[in-house]
C-alpha cells in the first residue's frame, strides 16, 4: 500500500483543547465542550507556550535570520523584526551588494558592557550590538553609531530566537512544528486538570496524565537540538 506522501498534519486549538478535556474526563468522547470550558483551554495554551518560550533547551523553529536597517546618527532599533526578538544570538554587518557581500562578525554586549561604554553616540561602523528586551519594548543598540555613508553601505544581519506566536482563536494552529502537538495536548490537560479537580477524583489517571506530560517535552527538548561540532584545546 502506497504512503500518503504528504507531511501536513496538524491540529487547532479547539481539537487540541477537546482531546485534552477528554483525557482528564471532563467531557466524553464525541461530546463538545462548552464555552466555558475552551475559554479556560485557550488561556492555559497561551500560558503554557509562553512558558515554554522562556526555556533555555534550544528550538531550532524559533531561530531566525533578519536584517535591520541602519539608519544614520541612530543608536537603537526597536521595530520589526527586533519586536519579534526573545533572544539574540549572534550579529554581523553586512557590507557592498550581490556576489561582493562581507559579513563581519559583532560582539554581543551584555547590559553592563553596554552601560559602561564611555560614549554610546561616537560614530563609525558598528562594532557590537546590546539586546534589551524589556516588559513593552525591545530594543536593539548599536555601537559605533554609523554615519550617513556607513547607514548607506551596511546592513545589520541578526541572529534571534524569536517569541511565540499568540493563540487568539479556537481555530488558530500552533506555532510549534508537528512533533510538539503531543505535548501540547498532554501539557494542556496536566494543566487542566487542576482546576477540573481531576487531582482528587482520579488522583491515579493525574499522575499519569503529569507524567506522561513531563516525559513528552522532555524527549521534544533534547530532541530539538542543532548538531555541531565539539574543538578540545589544552589550557596552556
């Protein structure tokens, strides 16, 4: 029998939140559940992505590649993409055009190497970049700030680990690759079952529930991991 050749499968939050209603017992199989209860389902979903977008484990789906637009006499950025930016990784400028580009790496400063700059507007072509990415706004700093000449022939090339998406909506998908979905659904219903009181009616098929939860995103944690390449020097 031929395979079905496709790799498309997913789930929306309303099939994810009933499977997991289901699995703690608070609704039967075929029984949809109320709105009520999707409102509470759709609430721990954006809490637990949220959560788990703080994690440190790599998800190599969040790393990204975009460019900021150097603007002349400018310090800091905080419009797209750097909106979308959780962490970042690594930076380069980017100088000329087509097959003649060169990339030149920048360090990236922590808060107090940023601070302790003596002079944050000298200008020149950026050397390092600091990330702050504060409750309301991100914000991306660069320094040397460049002049008009070196805005005109540099592009900033950034490295991030980008937010979650939001889930606004019962029919939204998920902003996870296909392996998560499981978790999602088992996450979701260790989470609901709390205040389903599952805990104590059925305190046996929670710990289950936990359990198979907590293994579930452990093996998608080690398994989203970029392979590299390991270089031992001795100390001298």
């Amino acid at each position: 029998m031929a395979t079905s050749g496709s790799v498309d499968f997913t789930r929306t939050v309303r099939q994810i939140a009933t499977a997991a209603l289901i699995l703690i017992g608070a609704r039967a199989l075929g029984e949809d559940p109320d709105a009520e209860e999707m409102d509470k389902a759709l609430e721990q979903l954006n809490l637990m992505v949220k959560t788990w977008g703080a994690d440190p484990a790599p998800k190599l789906w969040l790393k990204t590649e975009a460019a900021v637009t150097l603007v002349a006499s400018t310090a800091s950025y905080t419009s797209s993409p750097v909106t979308l930016m959780r962490k970042v990784l690594s930076a380069r400028r980017r100088i000329g055009s087509g097959t003649s580009q060169n990339d030149l790496p920048l360090e990236i400063y922590s808060r107090d190497e940023y601070e302790e700059l003596p002079n944050k507007l000298s200008t020149g072509s950026p050397l390092g970049a600091y990330f702050d990415p504060q409750r309301a706004t991100r914000t991306l700093y660069v320094w040397p700030v460049p002049d008009a000449t070196i805005a005109a022939s540099t592009t900033l090339r950034v490295t991030y680990l980008r937010v979650i998406e939001d889930l606004d909506a019962l029919e939204n998908d998920f902003d996870l690759p296909q392996e998560w979905l499981e978790v999602l659904q088992y996450g979701l219903a260790a989470r609901l079952a709390l205040p389903f009181r599952m805990h104590l009616t059925d305190p046996t098929g929670y710990a289950e529930i936990k359990a198979r939860a907590g293994d579930l995103y452990a093996q998608l944690s080690s398994w989203d991991e970029e392979e590299a390449s390991v270089f031992l020097s001795p100390y001298h």
